[in-house]
C-alpha cells in the first residue's frame, strides 16, 4: 500500500522509508552544511536502488535539500556568496583534473585501492582532528576567548597568505586574503571528491574552518551555497549522458530533505560552532568505522552491480 | 539390410521407434496446452510485483517443465576481491547472453533430467551458455556462476521453484496443468518468453511458448519516455522541480516562524 513504482531505478520501494531517509540526511545538511551525499548513496543501495540511479537521483534531491539550506543560511545572514563562487570555481577545476586522474588510475588497474584508502584517510584524519579540537575547544573555552583577545602575532602560514596576490576581503566571513587561496583549496577539495565520487560537503566544512578560518555558522550557509551549484551540474549531466536521474525517486527523497534541513538549519542555529564540529567529527568517523569493518569483514556477494559511489 | 542382421519387421520396429523419438512436436501438440493470467502485466505507479497464473493440458503420465525467459543482456558487474588485506573492488566481469529474468518450475519435487544428454533447462543449462569476461581466470567460472546465481536471487529475477506446478488426476483425457511464478518488482518492461516442456520417460514429448508482456503505464511510462527521450529537458525539470521545492519549505518555514 505504502510502496511506490520508481521507473528509472525500475524498483518498487517504501514511500515512508524514503521520505525518513531523506528527512535524516536533510537534517544533516542543515544542520552541517554538508550535501550528505557520502550517507545516501550507500543507503539507497541498501534498500534496493541500482547504483547508478542512487548517485544521480541523490544529487538530485541535494539540489532542493541545498536549496532549502541556503535559503535559510542566507535569511540568517551565513552565506558568503563571494567565498563561496571562489570555492565553485575552484571545486570545477579540481573535479576536472580528479576526473582525468581517476581515468589514469583505473588503466593502471588500481583505482578503487586509492579511492577506498583516500576515502578511510580523508574520513579518519578530517574526523579525529576536527573532534579532538572542538572537544579541547569546548573544555579550554576560556583560554581560548582569552588567546584570541591577545593581539595576534601573525604565524608563518598568516604571513604567507598575504603575501599572496589578488587579495581580498570576505565581509561575511570576516577574513582578508588573496583570492588564489580559496580557489586553490577548492580545486584541492574537487580533486579529493572526484576521486572519491562524491560532493565533497564533508571536506568542505573542515577546510572552510580550519584552513580559511571562518567562523562555522557562515561555513554551514557558504558550504551549500556551493554544493547546490555543483548538484545542478551533476543531475543535469546525468540526466544527458547516463539516463540514471529517478524524478520519482529524487521528489521523495527531497520533500523530507527539505523539511530536514529546515530543521536542521534551526538546530545549528542553536548550537555552537563547537557543538556543532564535534556532532559532524562524530558522524565522520562513524562513517570512517562502518568502511572500514566494510573493507575488513568478507561481503555476503562477491558480485555487485556497476555504479555508485 | 541381412549384412547388419535386421529383417524387415525388425526395420518397421526401428522406423517406428525413429518416429516417436524424433517425432515433431506438432504431432502431439493439440494435447499440450498453456495459457496464462494475465498475458500482459502492467507497471503503473503503485506496482510492486505480482504473480502470473498458469493453466493448461497435458499428457497422462507426463512430468512438466515451464521455463520463464527474459532477453539475454551483457551486463557488467564488478568483482570483489582482497589487497593488502582489505575487501573492494578488483576488476570487472561481463556476463553474456544471461537472460535478464530467468524462472524454472517443475511438476516435480526436484527439476527434472532427461536421459542420455544434459536438460534444456535449469541453472546448469543456463551455464553452458553464460559467458564470462574479465577479472576472473578459467578456474574461478563455477565459483562466479554461483555468485552471479546468489545476485539474481536476491532481487528475485532468477529462481528454481521445484514442485510449483501441479497436475490434476484425471481419469481419462488430458491432465491439467495448475501453477503461479512471481514476478518481482525488479522485473524490466519487455517480452518474456514462458516455454512449457513436457517429458515423457525421459525425454522431451512437446514443448509450447507463450509470450507474456510487462509494460510501463501511467505516470512510469510518461516519466520513463521524458527521461530516456528528452534527457535534456527532463534534467532541467528535474533540477527546477528540486530548486521550487527547496525554495517553497523555505518559505513554509520561514511563514511559521513568524507566527
């Protein structure tokens, strides 16, 4: 009663299940400015979705998760839209060259050996760094606010960001340095996730942080502000080339991705940027934990099908 | 004809026998009958797999076989294997002429064999004419044959079902013929060819095919000729449908916090 026919995938499935699972990572989305895509993808194939058609109807569905997201970033004032085009035009770049690397790989017949191990690497040093920093910062909260309240005595790593041309300042995120440096981080993180086949959300976030040093409620907005431009390239892509993008499919999954990044984007309003780092190192590493187990334990298949992330 | 040691009514004996064996189907075809419930199966919106009854006449004393057939298909799937200890994937194997939906009922307890050369049917047969390509050396076939079985299963689309047929006892005339096979929703629209094969002593005595249609209807079929016809369009659909969905709980939202 409750199943429904999706006819690209070619499989009947749950509407209730579908519109739970969209309603989770919706709310991840909001809540942490990341696409979710890494969480989804392996999901739907669980509940019976051809690879393939999970990886195009989910950019799909970010789409609307990231639209709903950003809108209600921005509302709050959190999206740094100058940042942010830096970071797109960088992440094309870098998913370009990732493309053509991933080509070479495969010919060389070790591809999937580097994406899994990029992937478990990426996963377990972005989560472990990001959870024993936010948990220092939230036991040494006031020695923090005092260290930042000292006048700053620039590092090696600050001087060479403004020796660097083209500088710039970002209002929104309150930072001042060359242009090249966003856009250079963004090819990084687009090589990262071309290799790994994914949006590239969760090394985003960090980056964002840590290395452009904005403050996390306006990473959280900047983030999806560029991860919904990426998803529109992709579902129209796939939609072109490999028929894959379920529209059926994609409908129930947003419709309780929105809501979930509405309620999200709420929840992350009231937490702090610490709180808020350590859930998402969290989820990082428990993703980093099941690959792994996965990469471990021997499969019930020796076979699956082609696609996918 | 006395240098081989046959006399005449030794000849008519064999002649006879020559007959029967390689007698064609067609002789006894007006005994086997097959028809099935529906003959077309429709996908519409809220399908989630059904089943097809089957009805029909045969022989007394006859065992039955029905194979269900899909098209045969290359498919490419990928291998899993260990490196440096660690389970992913290592290559990929193209499986040709696999049908893409392959059901076998029987009458019996266990898929019948026939005598003197392999059976037309079942999952051994289906080997023989299986190739595979790829990551894998000679050797490892039986073992991939199985694995690609152990695949198929799990969605649904093949399957052995021993004993899913059954026949009435009729005292006189022919002997009807009663059974079900599931289709699961995984099945692709197409043809399928249902190829009912009857076995007396041993050997194949009739065979008769009917074709059974799955096709798309409704909003499926629309959204399905959009996708694969007007990638382009149905794309950018697809993206506007997510941005004004996306925009439209913004608002929602936005409306009920005000209040």
């Amino acid at each position: 009663m409750w199943n429904l026919y999706l006819p690209i995938a070619g499989n009947s499935i749950n509407i209730l299940l579908l519109l739970g699972l969209g309603g989770m990572v919706g709310f991840l989305s909001g809540l942490f400015g990341v696409g979710g895509g890494f969480l989804m993808t392996p999901l739907l194939i669980m509940v019976g979705i051809p690879p393939t058609v999970a990886a195009a109807s989910d950019s799909n569905q970010i789409v609307a998760a990231s639209t709903s997201g950003t809108y209600a970033h921005y509302r709050m004032g959190n999206v740094d839209f100058k940042m942010g085009l830096l970071l797109l035009v960088g992440g094309v770049v870098g998913g370009t060259l990732g493309v053509q690397i991933i080509k070479i790989l495969r010919g060389l017949g070790n591809a999937d050996f580097v994406i899994k191990i990029t992937y478990v690497v990426m996963l377990g040093v972005v989560g472990s760094y990001m959870f024993v920093e936010s948990l220092q910062s939230l036991r040494k909260k006031t020695a923090v606010e005092v260290r930042r309240a000292e006048p700053a005595k620039p590092s090696v790593y600050g001087r060479l960001l403004q020796k660097l041309p083209w500088h710039m300042h970002f209002e929104k995120s309150g930072v001042s340095f060359s242009a090249l440096f966003p856009l250079s981080l963004g090819t990084l993180v687009g090589i990262l996730a071309a290799i790994m086949g994914v949006g590239g959300g969760f090394i985003m976030v960090p980056v964002m942080v840590y290395l452009l040093r904005m403050p996390m409620h306006v990473v959280v907005g900047t983030s999806l502000f560029q991860i919904l431009f990426t998803c529109i390239n992709v579902t129209i892509m796939q939609a072109i080339i490999n028929h894959t993008v379920d529209l059926v499919l994609a409908i129930l999954l947003l419709v309780g991705s929105t809501v979930g990044a509405q309620v999200g984007a709420r929840v992350s309003r009231r937490l702090k940027g610490d709180q808020l780092k350590i859930l998402l190192a969290s989820i990082v590493l428990l993703v980093m934990l099941q690959m792994l187990v996965s990469l471990i334990l021997t499969p019930k298949l020796l076979l699956s099908y082609k696609g996918g992330h | 004809m006395t240098r081989f040691g046959l006399n005449e009514k030794k000849l008519a004996w064999l002649c006879l026998l020559l007959f029967v064996t390689l007698m064609p189907s067609g002789v006894q075809a007006s005994v086997a009958r097959l028809h099935l419930f529906p003959e077309q199966v429709e996908v519409g919106a809220f399908f989630q797999g059904t089943t097809v009854r089957l009805k029909g006449e045969v022989p007394p004393g006859s065992q039955v076989v029905v194979e269900i057939l899909g098209t045969p298909k290359e498919q490419v799937l990928l291998r899993k294997g260990r490196r440096a200890g660690l389970w992913m994937t290592v290559g990929e194997i193209r499986v040709e002429h696999a049908p893409n939906l392959y059901l076998v009922l029987s009458s019996t307890k266990e898929i019948p064999s026939l005598e003197g050369r392999n059976a037309p049917w079942g999952f051994a047969a289906l080997k023989s004419r299986i190739k595979f390509r790829g990551a894998l050396t000679e050797p490892e076939i039986d073992r991939f044959f199985q694995e690609f079985l152990k695949l198929k299963e799990s969605e649904g689309l093949y399957a052995a079902l021993p004993g899913a047929l059954s026949l009435s006892n009729e005292p006189q005339g022919p002997v009807k013929l009663e059974g079900v096979f599931p289709l699961p929703p995984k099945v692709a629209p197409g043809t399928y060819e249902v190829r009912l094969s009857v076995i007396q002593n041993g050997q194949v005595v009739d065979q008769k095919s009917h074709l059974l249609t799955v096709r798309l209807v409704g909003f499926p079929a629309l959204l399905a000729s959009l996708a694969f016809e007007h990638g382009a369009w149905y794309g950018i659909l697809a993206v506007l449908i997510a941005i004004a969905t996306g925009f439209l709980m913004g608002f929602l939202f936005k409306g009920k916090a005000e209040h």
